[in-house]
C-alpha cells in the first residue's frame, strides 16, 4: 500500500513536467549532480523540515488528521545554458531561475488540490544560489512548498 506522500510527490512530478524552461528533465528526488545536457532541471523532493500534523482538525469521529508536508522542488541552469541565448552571463542566468520559478507556481497554482490529493498547496520560500567552482557557473533555485493533506490515520 502506497502512502499519501508518494501520490503527492508524483502529482508534483506530473504538473511540473513539460514547463517551457525545464521540458521533461524533472526528477523525482536527487541524489547526484546533475549532467550538463539534463539543465536546466528540476527536482522535486520530500523537504528537509519535518511532515506535522494539525491536531485542531478532526473529524466528529477523531479518525482524520490535516498534514503539513514540506515539498522541495529545484531549479538547476548553468551560465551557458543553451535555454536562453541571453543565459551567457549571470543576469541570464538568474532570467533562467526567474522563469522556472514562475512556471513551477503556475503550474501548481492551477489545481492547488493536487487532482483531490491535497487540501492546499503554498509557497513557503525561495531561494537562490549561484556557484562558480566547476567548469560553468550552476545555479540553483530552492523553493520550499507546504502541501497540507488530510487523511484517515488508520489509511495513511
């Protein structure tokens, strides 16, 4: 039996992908750096904070509880990158983060339920990084989401 947060994760992993700055290089969790042919990319990840439960909200039956699950999703672009002929230079690269960062909230901005999974979806913060230690410049983009769900604790 799948948990909740596997369906959630997915759902994200199916809206973000197909964007017009990332295309299909979305990945579900990351473990490694990322290839130079696969930026820009996105990843999107069960965040570092830990998942919390609502305890004000129940049902008359005490069975279903809100959770508040932290969704990491980031952004990945080098200086370079051939996405933008205007990417040559750290302005355009920071155009590249900009540009994913509006297609990933609209994209999840259009059906905040996840397809019925979620109760909401919120942006909680983004962040932005740039690193000049390999060959190109990379930069990175973390945006933090707060996904709240509900669901029978004796069904996870």
């Amino acid at each position: 039996m799948a948990h909740s947060r596997e369906a959630i994760r997915k759902a994200i992993v199916t809206a973000v992908t197909g964007l017009t700055t990332t295309g299909t290089n979305v990945v579900d969790w990351r473990l490694y750096a990322v290839d130079e042919g696969d930026r820009p990319q996105l990843a999107v990840m069960v965040g570092m904070s830990p998942e919390t439960v609502d305890d004000e909200i129940e049902n008359e039956y005490g069975n279903t509880e809100v959770r508040a699950l932290p969704v990491t999703i980031e952004g990945r672009t080098e200086q370079g990158s051939a996405t933008k002929s205007i990417a040559s230079d750290h302005t355009g690269v920071l155009d590249v983060l900009d540009d994913i960062c509006a297609e990933v909230e609209f994209a999840l901005n259009v059906d905040t339920t996840l397809g019925g999974l979620a109760v909401d979806v919120r942006l909680e913060s983004t962040e932005i990084n740039l690193a000049g230690g390999g060959e190109l410049p990379v930069a990175l983009v973390t945006m933090e989401w707060i996904v709240r769900y509900s669901v029978d604790r004796s069904n996870p």
